[in-house]
C-alpha cells in the first residue's frame, strides 16, 4: 500500500516537473519569436533588468566603443583578422567569461564578433533572421563592407586555409539582408 503511495507522488511529481519544463520552453520560444535575447549576452552587451524587473540587454561601456572601432577599423581595408585581434588586444578587449575574465579575446572571438548580425541588429532563430529589440553596434552598411571584405580576402572561414579562401559564408549574405530589410519594411 506504501508503495502504491510512493509510486503515486513519483509519477505525479514527474508530471509537474514535464510540465515546467513545458512552459520555459514555450516562454523562451516566445521570448525569441519577439527579438528577445536568451542566454548570456554577446561580447559588446551586459546582461541587465529594466526598470520592470524584466531581462534585457545595454551597450557594455567598455566593450561597445571597442567593438565598434573593430568593425570601423577593418571596414577602411589594410587589415586581417589576425591584425585586428591585434589591435583589440592593443585596445583592452578582454573576455568576459568568468574563467577567462581579464585575459585578452582570441582571434577566433574576434573573428565571431566581425561575422555575428547580432551587432547589425538580427539573431538567429528557429532557421529565420529575426531583428532583435536591442541597440545595435553598428549599421548595415558597416556589416556588410566588412563581410565583403573577409569574403575579397578569402577569410572568410575559421582556419583561412587554402582550401576554404573563396567561398562564401553561409550564415549571412547580402541577399538574408535584403530580405531582413523587407520584412522591417
């Protein structure tokens, strides 16, 4: 009889926890659907509550001029990836995991932050760009004379290996930028 009881509380604590589980999931869909970022934010932003009580994100001021500079820097033409992580490290650009808190970005890091929409204005969900709610870094316009050039110069991989140096980068083209610019519209 015991047993029966245990039993019982199990599957009915089981069915509560499934039911949690469904609801975070549906509100983090949701959150997305709306722009709405989940997660740590990206390099360049600070996790924050608005005057709600509500999860939002706000321009790093630390890290934002950097990033920005970054973009505007690499945009004018002269440089690689490996001189712009240079100059970050130049700048102070540091990480801001907990583990690596203070030591300077890599250059895969900064390779991520030269290719990543997110600083444009859009992030990645469910297959679809979708903008996102909160202050871009930069425009356009910036983006794309940078992602033209890592695609002139051929780095537009991870390694820059011979056998890569070409090809388009599949996450973002122009043509996904056009289309987000009508669906703003």
């Amino acid at each position: 009889m015991e047993l029966n009881f245990w039993n019982m509380h199990v599957l009915m604590a089981n069915a509560q926890v499934n039911n949690m589980i469904d609801k975070v999931k549906g509100s983090q869909r949701l959150n997305r659907s709306q722009g709405k970022w989940q997660g740590s934010a990206p390099l360049g932003y600070l996790n924050r509550r608005d005057e709600d009580n509500k999860a939002t994100l706000i321009l790093d001021p630390v890290r934002a001029p950097i990033i920005q500079h970054l973009f505007e820097a690499f945009s004018k033409g002269g440089h690689t990836t490996k001189t712009i992580w240079l100059l970050a490290k130049q700048l102070g650009l540091c990480s801001k995991m907990k583990k690596r808190k203070g030591i300077p970005v890599s250059k895969n890091t900064v390779y991520d932050i030269l290719t990543n929409p997110f600083y444009y204005g859009l992030m990645y969900y469910d297959g679809n760009w979708i903008k996102h709610q909160y202050e871009p870094l930069i425009n356009k316009e910036l983006f794309e004379r940078v992602q033209s050039i890592l695609t002139q110069n051929g780095t537009h991989n991870r390694n820059n290996v011979d056998e890569n140096a070409g090809k388009q980068w599949p996450e973002i083209t122009i043509n996904h930028l056009d289309e987000f610019d009508k669906m703003v519209a």
